[in-house]
C-alpha cells in the first residue's frame, strides 16, 4: 500500500516550490526512519510513513492562494487517497492525525508516538544546512530580501522585527525548532542542528558587516 500512496502522493507536488517539494518529503522520510530506529517505545512505522509521504500534499495549494491550512485540507485529502487505496479505517484516522497536527503554526498537538515522530522529522529538515538552503529558496521565492543591515542587529537578533527579511525567519522561527521536538532523539538531532544554523549566522552577520 505504502508504494501506492506514495505514487498517488507524488502527483500532488509536481509544480510545488523547492521549499515543499517531493525531495522535502523525501528527506523527512529518512529522518522519520532515523527517529523511529532510535526510539526506545515500539512506533508504528507503517503509519509513519504514510503520514511523511501525504503530509505536504496541500502545500502547493495553499502556497497558490487556494486554501487556507494545508494541514486541515492535506487531511482531509489523505482520507480520501487512502479510502481509495481501501486503507482501513483505524490507520486512516491515525494517518489524518499526523498530518493535522504537523504544522509548526497551528494549534494541534499531536497526541500519539507517530505524530510526534511525525512532527520532528518535519521540523528537523527546517534546521541544519538542508534548513539554510529552504529559508533562502523560500523567501527567494516570495521575495523577500536576504537582510537589511540598516536595520537594527538587537532587534532582528531578539526577533522582535516584522520578518521581512529571510534573515529574520531564522530567529522568528527556525532556532526555535528545538524547544518544539516531542522525541529524545528529534531533541539530539535539532541541537546539533540548530548548533550550525547559530554559527552560520555568525559568519553571515560578519561578512554582511565586513569583518570576514
């Protein structure tokens, strides 16, 4: 079944941005399996990965304009795509949860194993070089600007500016990634993580400034 969704999965991503595309999902994928094999607790990872591959389903749309929540719509579909795959009833509704609940921005908690592994594996692809590369793709491609050196660096360091700049999303956002993971493992891998995300930063704040 597992290839079947994801077949059916795939063609949902074929305009999508670098940001949210299938190599995204691809890459969670693995770091799903990285989390399940490290995890002390039994995780059901046939869920897991149904769940990885039809998380983002929606995303396309909602970067379109299309809908509102890609996770609340991408549920909805994944139901959908896995009661025409003659999914049963208990994994569809566990499958549904985890992609509810995986979005950084909305207030569904994940309440079992699988979302959590769910949700760090996500997250964990925000962080860390591959998580440098997405910011500057997706903000390239919004438009927003790389930084703004007229800006005051306290501000933009206590992320307390508009998040105008690609810059900004890194402390508006990305480096708060580690205090959001649910998994002892998702935790180990985030700080490493989040670790360079803070020395890049470090390099691009001297270079922007002329001192490297």
């Amino acid at each position: 079944m597992l290839e079947a969704v994801r077949d059916r999965a795939r063609t949902y991503f074929e305009d999508a941005s670098p940001a949210h595309d299938w190599h995204h999902v691809r890459r969670v994928e693995a770091l799903a399996e990285t989390l399940v094999d490290r995890h002390g607790r039994p995780v059901d990872e046939r869920v897991v990965r149904l769940a990885v591959v039809l998380h983002d389903i929606g995303r396309a749309h909602e970067d379109r304009g299309e809908i509102d929540d890609h996770a609340t719509w991408g549920a909805r579909e994944a139901g959908r795509v896995l009661r025409n795959l003659d999914g049963d009833r208990n994994t569809i509704e566990r499958v549904q949860h985890c992609v509810r609940a995986h979005r950084y921005s909305n207030e569904v908690e994940p309440e079992t194993l699988e979302a959590k592994v769910v949700c760090d594996a996500d997250n964990l692809d925000a962080l860390g070089a591959v998580g440098i590369a997405r910011v500057f793709a997706h903000g390239a491609e919004i438009g927003n600007p790389i930084h703004d050196a007229a800006r005051a660096t306290a501000e933009r360091d206590a992320g307390t500016g508009d998040g105008v700049t690609q810059r900004d999303h890194f402390y508006e956002k990305i480096l708060d990634l580690p205090e959001r993971m649910y998994t002892d493992p998702g935790r180990d891998l985030a700080a490493d993580r989040a670790a360079f995300v803070r020395r890049y930063l470090e390099r691009f704040d001297a270079e922007v400034a002329g001192d490297a």
